[in-house]
C-alpha cells in the first residue's frame, strides 16, 4: 500500500483592486452576516460509479434492416454511371443472392471466395505479380501512396494515429480508419487533418480470432489503407463516383491488374454509429477493400438520421495486397518476414511448403464463423488436395500456431506502444487475452523452453523491423519488457480465489455453457487455457467472436442535458483571461426554471462570468452575485453546451424572467477556493509528469478530479510501486517544484497542437472544437486542459509521499487535502485499481 503526501504553503491573501461598484457590493457584503454557501459534500467516495448502458441493435441486425431498400434502388444508393462507363454491368449472384457488377461474363458469381470456393491467385499471383515483380509490404502503400496522391482530385497522405483512442470517450481502441475521425470530423464540429486524405492506420480487432493463422485474411491488428473524405454543404470533394474511378485505376494501373479479375459488390455498411451503402471489390477470390459511403447516423433502436456531412470512408486490408501479388500460400509469410524467420529458427521449425501450398487456395472454407463442422471441413480440404487428414493437421497446426504467436505479439506491441496496458478492464481485456493466449502456445508446444521470456521478447524488435517502412523508426520504450515479465508471471500464478469460483461452478454442472466461458473469462480473469485446463473441455471455436458481438451490443447511454443553451451567446470566460480575478461585474441574459429543484427559478446564465463550472475534474467556483442589490450565494455552476449555468442558493423573488434579462450584477469568487483548486489542478500535472518519467511511457491519466479537500489522479500502471519507485516520484514531483518552471497557458489551433506535441495532449480525454487550450509546464509536461493552473509551479508547494496501494489493474493516484483554512495543508496522493463493471469494452475509469 502507498500514499503521496503534498505539503502547499499558501501565500498570503493579496489585496485585490475593484471597479466602483464592485467595491460597493464587498462593503455591503462585510456588514451583512453572510450565510456560507451551502456545498455539496465533496469528500471521495472510492467506489468506483457504474457506467448507465442501454440495449444496442449490433451493426449486423442494423444492416439486415435496411439492406431491402437499398438492393431495390441501385440509382439512389450505388454509383451505378461509373460502372457503367468502365464497362461493368450489374448481375445477382446465383449463390449469395447479392448484387454484384462484372467486367466479364466469365464472372459467373460475386467473387467473394464463399461463393468462389477457392483463393485463385494462389501459386500464379496477380497483376504485376504474374508479370515477375514481387512487392513487400511496405512497397504495397507506396504504391498505393503514389496512386492517390496524384489522382484527378489528389488525396493528402498523413501519419497514423495511435491505435489507442484517447480522443474518443466511446471505444477504446481504433478499429477502422474512420474511427480516427468519429464523432467530430463526421459532424463537422471538427475540420480533418486533410480533406480528401489517405492514412496506413494501424487498426485492431477481437472478433476473429479464431481464424487467424489459417484463412491469410484474418488478424487481430492489422493495417487498414484509409481513404477519408468529408464532403460539407458549402464544400464538395468528391464522393461515389470518383471514389470508384480512383479505387479502379489503383487496381488497374498501379497494379495492373486486368479487369476482367475485379468484381465489385453492392453492400451496406455500419459502424461508429453511421451508416451508408458500401461498395466492396474482389479479386481472385479475395476482398481487397470496401469503398464505404457514409450518409446517416444510426441509433441504438436502428432508427436513421440523413447526416449533413456526407462521408466516405475507403479500407482497404494492407496484408492482402502483396498476398495477391506475390501468390503466396498465406498471407502471414509476407506480412511477418522477419519476425517469422526469426521464430522458426529459434524454434527449429520447418514449413511444410508442397502442403501449404495446396492447402492455401482453400483456407477461404476454413472461417470458423461461416462453417457447421469444422472437422468435416478440414476431411473435404484433405481430399481435395489428395493428401490424408491427419498429415495435412500434422503439418498446418503448429505453423497455424507459430502465426498466432506472431499476430497477437504485433497486436500487443502496438497497443503498449501507443499507451494502453494489459488488465482485466474494458479492452484491455482483450489485450491480456491474446497474450496469455500467446502464453499458452508457447508452452502447450513445448516452445516456452527453447525461446524463454528473453527470446519471446525478441519477437518485438523484430515486429519493429517488419514495420518500420511504414511507420519509421520506433523509439525505444522503458518499462516494455517490465510489463510483458509481469503479465507472464501473473499468468502462470492465476489466482487460486479465481480458480475456486470455475470449481463450484463445474460441480453444479459438469458442462460449462458459452456464458460460463465469458463470465469465467471477462468477470473473473481466467484466461481461456486455464478454463480448459481446469474443466478438461475444450476451448468452443466461436468463443471470441462471441465476447466481441456482446461487446458490440452495449453501449453507452446518452447524457442527458436538461437545459438547452443553443439560443444563447457563448458566455466570455473571464478565468481564462485572468485567473486571479475575483470580482466582475455582468450582465443577465437568462433566468432558467431548475429542473433538479421543483423548478425553483435560481439558475443564472451571464454574458460574462469569472467562474469555473465543474469541468475537467475541477470542482466548481463558488461565491456570491448580487442582483437588484440582493446578494445571493452561488452554490454551483455547471457548463451546458457554451454557457456557465449559476445555481444560486434561492429563487429569484420576481416571476418574470424578462424582468432579469439586462440587468446588471456584481459577482465575487470565492477566493481561498479558487485558490485551493488552482494549486490541486496543477499538482495533479506535476505529479502525472513525474510518475511518467520515473514509471515509463505507459503511464497514462484515466480521470481526474480535483476539489478543496481533495483530488485524485488516475494513471495507467501494471504493478505495485516500490519503495525506491515511490521516493523517485517524491523527488522529481519536488524537483519541478523547486525548479519555478513556467506555466504556459494558450489557445492552438487543434490540428497544429496535435503536430507540435502530439496525441499526448489528450490525457484529459476528448475536447471537441477546432481549438485546444494547451497547458504547459515548460520541458516537462503539456495537456489539452480547461482548468484553472498556477503560473509558476513554485506557488503549488512541497510534495510528499505517505502509502500507496493498488486494486487489481489500473492505478488511480488520489490527493487529499483535509483542510482549506491552515497555513500549511497537505495532500495525499494514493494509488488504487479499479474492479470490471461489466465486460464492455467502452467500460472506462471516471
């Protein structure tokens, strides 16, 4: 157990000057007795809040909805002209029943390999391939890079983004290209980096897999080539039908692939809480990309809502492009060059190459989700190829394993990379998942043995070279290793409380359930090999994907705003211009009914105002506003859209709102709270900056609140603090301290920040809107944050830790400070984890 101690020496009260009337009202104000504002008790409750969650229609069931009107008409929903111009015409498949579009009659199905039977490609490749030149998996995004960037309307090429989405309150991780600019940039609350723009975003997914390894096509992290382009009313891009030309002449020139090869399926798509007709493309059997064309919101009954912004969104599956190319037997060969040849050699592997390659044109049949008999799949594979069985298992299985190894790790890696961790909490879930699963190859192989912790570790830096024509050189991360040893340790020591729950549970029934697999697995943190292990049953080949579809049918409840500000001008923040300002002087521009109180009529919205609403984890400001020579106490004050509600401590006595509108008033802060908060808030980046530095990069702030008489800071952590890591944090918290470094704080333009100093800004979470105002203690840590700092972080005070503890996977640091009135108060930090509320994986600490 550990708890931070913060010491703050406060600096003598100052003597504030005042306009006229102001110093009139604080006069007054002293010769009345002034009852104290009444404030709800703001002690922390440690329990952690559950998230509201309401019934969702999966995007599945949302498409099957709407999927009848769209194949009746083709003309409103599909670019059927320039189809039409290239040559293709539009035909049903005679086994899948969709609408397709071919270049030729040979043709004779969709082209998707469930109705194809076969990966065509294998063995001969495609394109290019077949004319003899071979592509890596880097030169497939150049290539595709150098198509679109000089296409008719040319298209900008931008970095990734992280695929931890620390932008969205929604998800956890990105899992399509599009979810980097999901919800704002859809809704035109936020301008896109570029506008149309192509991305080689790093995306993951945990519904598949169980068919990674086999089919080539399936991976739980993957490179999505992105096309995004945002077409607003009084701005037009390009939409369906330039989407396609370029898609084709990618395909066509750049590729050179013939067109007699490429079919083109009519389809719907939805995710993200949009929805639209989609375009998906084939060739030899296998989708190469889906041209998505985004035209409604969807809710959470399957209701519809025509968007503004009509959107495309294009991805495209990097893994198959030099697939395709290249002819290979499966795609995990080019896609894990290095890393691959490195595994096999440490594990003395070889490839069966004659079975692979005989095997390979079939694994399209092996889609665990789309066959009844597994087994009875894998006999018609055998005698296809005229080889038994059990000597095609013999030799698919431990390369089939050898290549989830290396899916999951690059999977892994990425996800730590870009600052998430391993837990039994919303998706990192499912990261502890792919690894213990990991964990468990190694050793069910006997492999553990031969590559040891040290050699697993390997595999990483290798991933790095795969990738690194991508995305550049990566920077070596701290505490990597440190959180790889910790969850395998944690791993082989599974809890014995745990492991008690899965006995009672088998000795009411011999046969667990698919439910009791997922609550074993998302409630109590058993991984899916140790069930097996325990139960001597199986692991049910649909047990991912089904955890990932009840995922999907959750989802956050709205917030409910109960008051609606949109009539009104933005109220002018008066703290941002001058956070020491305690008294101003304002003007009523309405008088809300308070929906909370019996609609007592005590809710005050100024044209300006000095003070802080409840935001960002800031407690509210209070004091007092006089009206009509009444002073009353403001007790809270709350932001809805762009206005600063003030809750007053009564209702106004006239019943008239208009009688307040216009009238001038005198507000007055309360001081000693502003003061206290502004020192929390910024002892709470102090402390951030120095747990990042001591812990590692991993350290990431999940929440935050600040009030008078305490505060707390959520990060990111894997493990207990020691001792020594303990005093380290003391030190360098005191260091900046003791330093008077500056405190800059400033308004950016939201794309040029995020250039400047990246999505690490994001510590806070979302903040919608084109601007950020950017808090930076100098060279040591900058956020996007709305609260009120100090301008120098000497005025914050002495740091000291007292205990620290932990509960289960997510540390939460906690200040305190008991006291507002002494001299010299104190703040205690503390380090706690959170338990899983349910196994959402949009589930997030607040």
């Amino acid at each position: 157990d550990y708890f931070f101690f913060l010491m703050i020496r406060r600096p003598p009260r100052s003597t504030q000057s005042r306009s006229s009337a102001a110093s009139d009202v604080y006069k007054r104000q002293e010769q009345q007795q002034e009852p104290k504002a009444q404030v709800a008790q703001e002690n922390f409750d440690e329990t952690l809040e559950e998230q509201q969650t309401v019934a969702t229609l999966t995007t599945k069931e949302i498409k099957k909805l709407v999927r009848p009107e769209f194949e009746a008409n083709p003309h409103k929903y599909y670019p059927v002209e320039i189809f039409k111009k290239f040559g293709f015409s539009r035909n049903q498949c005679p086994k899948c029943q969709h609408f397709y579009w071919r270049h030729s009659e040979k043709a004779d199905t969709c082209g998707d390999s469930n109705c194809v039977g076969t990966y065509k490609f294998i063995g001969r490749g495609t394109g290019i391939g077949q004319k003899g030149t071979k592509i890596s998996y880097a030169d497939a995004w150049k290539g595709f890079e150098k198509s679109l960037t000089s296409a008719r309307v040319p298209c900008t090429s931008i970095e990734r983004y992280p695929v931890v989405a620390r932008w969205r309150n929604d998800v956890d991780y990105v899992a399509a290209g599009i979810f980097c600019f999901q919800p704002y940039c859809v809704t035109g609350e936020l301008d896109p980096p570029a506008n149309p723009l192509i991305c080689p975003q790093f995306c993951v997914r945990f519904n598949d897999l169980d068919n990674i390894g086999l089919t080539g096509r399936h991976y739980s992290g993957f490179v999505m080539l992105g096309i995004q382009v945002f077409n607003r009313p009084d701005n037009y891009v390009f939409f369906k039908e330039e989407c396609v030309e370029f898609n084709y002449r990618w395909l066509t020139e750049e590729l050179q692939i013939d067109p007699d090869e490429i079919t083109f399926i009519e389809d719907v798509w939805a995710g993200g809480g949009n929805l639209g007709p989609s375009i998906e493309y084939f060739v030899g059997g296998l989708e190469l990309g889906n041209m998505v064309f985004m035209q409604y919101k969807t809710f959470h009954d399957g209701s519809l809502e025509e968007l503004a912004i009509k959107v495309i969104d294009v991805g495209i599956g990097l893994e198959r492009i030099p697939w395709l190319i290249n002819g290979s037997p499966t795609s995990y060969t080019d896609v894990f060059k290095n890393s691959s040849e490195y595994l096999l050699q440490k594990l003395d592997l070889q490839i069966n190459n004659d079975i692979w390659a005989k095997m390979g044109p079939y694994s399209c049949r092996l889609n665990i989700d789309e066959v009844d008999n597994i087994d009875e799949t894998w006999k018609q594979i055998a005698d296809l190829i005229g080889i038994q069985v059990d000597e095609v298992k013999k030799a698919i299985t431990p390369i089939k394993d050898l290549y989830i190894i290396l899916d999951h790790t690059r999977t892994v890696f990425m996800i730590i990379y870009d600052g998430s961790l391993p837990s039994n909490v919303g998706g990192g879930g499912n990261v502890r998942n792919i690894l213990r699963r990991v964990f468990a190859i190694l050793h069910k192989n006997g492999w553990f043995e031969k590559l040891k912790l040290e050699g697993l570790l390997e595999i990483f830096e290798y991933h790095k070279k795969d990738l690194e024509g991508l995305y550049g050189e990566f920077k070596p991360y701290k505490s990597f290793d440190q959180i790889i040893q910790m969850e395998y340790e944690r791993w082989i020591l599974t809890d014995s409380a745990q492991k008690s729950k899965l006995d009672k549970l088998l000795k009411k029934s011999k046969t667990l359930t698919i439910d009791d697999w997922i609550v074993a697995m998302t409630s109590w943190g058993i991984p899916a090999d140790a069930i097996a292990q325990i139960s001597g049953q199986p692991v049910p080949g649909n047990l991912y994907y089904e955890i990932a579809t009840r995922q999907e049918r959750i989802t956050k409840a709205a917030e409910v705003v109960l008051y609606s500000t949109t009539h009104l001008k933005e109220t002018e923040n008066l703290y941002y211009q001058n956070h020491r300002q305690i008294i101003f002087d304002a003007e009523i521009v309405e008088v809300f009914a308070n929906l909370k109180q019996n609609n007592a009529r005590n809710i005050v919205i100024l044209d300006r105002s000095a003070y802080y609403p409840t935001s960002g984890g800031q407690a509210h400001d209070i004091g007092t506003i006089e009206i009509e020579g009444e002073v009353y106490n403001v007790s809270s004050c709350e932001k809805v859209g762009k206005c600063v509600l003030h809750i007053l401590d009564r209702p106004l006595p006239n019943p008239d709102n208009s009688f307040y509108v216009g009238k001038k008033v005198v507000g007055q802060i309360d001081e000693g709270r502003r003061r206290q908060l502004r020192c929390h808030h910024t002892a709470t980046h102090i402390v951030f900056a120095a747990c990042r530095k001591v812990l590692g990069p991993h350290v990431w702030q999940n929440g935050a609140k600040k009030t008078t008489d305490q505060a707390h800071l959520d990060i990111t952590h894997f493990t207990s603090l020691s001792k020594q890591e303990e005093k380290e944090i003391e030190n360098e918290a005191n260091k900046i301290i003791l330093s008077a470094k500056q405190i800059h704080k400033s308004f950016m333009d939201k794309a040029q920040a995020e250039k400047d100093y990246g999505f690490r800004l994001y510590q806070g979470g979302i903040v919608p809107g084109n601007e950020l105002r950017v808090v930076n203690i100098v060279d040591t840590d900058v956020e996007a944050c709305c609260g009120t700092h100090c301008d120098n972080t000497s005025e914050v005070g002495w740091v000291k830790m007292l205990r620290t503890n932990r509960i289960q996977d997510l540390s939460l640091i906690h200040i305190s400070e008991p006291t507002r009135q002494a001299e010299i108060s104190y703040a205690v930090f503390c380090l706690k984890k959170k338990k899983i509320i349910n196994i959402s994986e949009t589930t997030r600490l607040l």
